[in-house]
C-alpha cells in the first residue's frame, strides 16, 4: 500500500484512525507519507518487510508489532524516540 504524496513539491497531511490497519494481516510493503493518528495506531502486520512512513507522528512503533520479517525499515522525519513501549519476548 501506498498512501500520501512522496514529492517534495507539496505539504499533504492525510489522517485516519488507529485500527486502520488492523485487518490487513498479510500486508507486506506499506509506504505512507505525512499520515496523521489522532488516536495513535493498534496494529501493523507482522509479516511487513518494507516498512517506509515518511513524518510518523508518534513516538514509538505499536506494542503487538514484531517486525521479525523486517528487511528495510525508513522513519525519515518521523517522531519515533524508541522502536516499541516495553519489553519484547520472542519465542522460537
């Protein structure tokens, strides 16, 4: 999925709710530029491997996300001060 505009040529800001996400679970390129969450965000597909948001406006990654399957992750411009809240345990 692609959303918002990538050029550098116009300030676009798009906004949507925090379970916008919730329902695509096999969802593996997600590119999103200047997407507002007024509500924050509950989920991101944990079978991601591109992971691009342009300006994400929160401060850390939701708690249920294990991007195990991460092969590029680009948070330019974003707010992130930490990756995710609390401690992640991974089980084999």
């Amino acid at each position: 999925i692609k959303l918002g505009n990538f050029t550098e040529e116009a300030e676009v800001h798009f906004s949507t709710s925090s379970n916008s996400f919730s329902k695509m679970i096999n969802l593996r390129m997600l590119l999103i530029c200047n997407l507002q969450l007024p509500e924050g965000l509950e989920y991101l597909s944990n079978e991601l491997r591109l992971l691009e948001w342009h300006g994400y406006p929160l401060r850390s990654l939701p708690s249920n996300f294990q991007p195990d399957k991460i092969v590029e992750l680009n948070m330019r411009y974003s707010c992130i001060e930490q990756m995710w809240c609390g401690i992640k345990v991974r089980f084999f």
